[in-house]
C-alpha cells in the first residue's frame, strides 16, 4: 500500500489522479477486512505456528539445526518470528514489495553467507502447509504468495541448484 501510494504521489505530482492510477485504493479497500483478520489470526497463533513448522522440519530433517555440532534452533526461531512477522505487516499493508526491499534482501545476504538456503526454502514450504490449519481460503489467497515470496527469496537458490541438478 505506501508502495503504491509513494508511486501515485510521484507519477501524479501536479495534477490529479485518473480512475486507472486510483483503482489499487479500491482493491485494498475490498480487502482490508480480510487482511485484517489473517494479520489477527497470525498474530495470536504466532507460537503455534511457529512450533508446527519446527515440528516438521525435525521430522522431515532431525539434523537441520545441526551446525557444526552445535544446535542452531533457537536462533532458527528468532529469525522466522520476525519474518513471520514482517510477512504478517506486509499481507495487513498489502505491500509485498517494501516487505522485499526492507527485509527479505537484507536477509537473504546473511542466509547466504551461513549457507541457510536449504533450511529456508524448507521452512517457507512448511509454512505454508500450516497456514492452511490457521487461515480460510480467502486469507490464504493473500497470504501464501507473501511465503513464497520469502521462500524463494530466502531459499530460492537451493531450488535453482536443484532444478539444474535434476534436470
């Protein structure tokens, strides 16, 4: 939304907004009350979710926090609360591109230089398989692309490796 709302401010500078340039108002418009009632619903789940994603990636991978002997799932769990979080504001503001530009490539620097990708791209698919136990359809519509936003910015480059390496 403030994406939006800086570029109209910008491209409309001196003269009025046409219909066209204003139709991203109503679509946010017609969906505040949904995104306002995901963004309430993460926001009260927010351990839960978080402890159904870690349940399943030990199940899927018991040694991915395994880090040089050391056991790195605490710090996992900061990292996906606040991205979680972020994820959460940008379905709320509908604005998955500040979300992008303020967090995810920041992250995606500190990811790659620990070598997380794997254990990104495994956590956003999670994610998104428990979102289905905590959001409706109409929720999920909004909110998943938002996940794979994360999980392709965050773990996408072990899903290009292994696209290349099957194929």
């Amino acid at each position: 939304m403030f994406t939006n709302v800086q570029a109209l401010t910008q491209a409309t500078d001196g003269r009025y907004a046409s219909d066209q340039e204003l139709m991203f108002f109503q679509r946010y418009l017609s969906s505040v009350g949904i995104r306002l009632r995901a963004y309430q619903k993460i926001q009260g789940a927010e351990q839960q979710i978080i402890s159904q994603v870690l349940t399943r990636l030990k199940v899927q991978r018991p040694d991915i926090f395994l880090v040089g002997g050391q056991d790195l799932a605490a710090k996992w769990q900061r990292d996906t609360v606040r991205v979680l979080r972020y994820s959460a504001t940008a379905l709320l503001l509908d604005d998955s591109e500040r979300f992008k530009d303020t967090l995810l490539l920041w992250f995606q620097t500190i990811m790659r230089a620990f070598g997380a990708q794997e254990s990104c791209n495994l956590t956003y698919t999670a994610m998104q398989e428990v979102m289905a136990q905590h959001l409706n359809g109409e929720e999920l519509i909004l909110f998943l692309p938002i996940l794979e936003l994360s999980r392709m910015t965050l773990g996408g480059a072990i899903t290009t490796f292994c696209i290349t390496a099957e194929g």
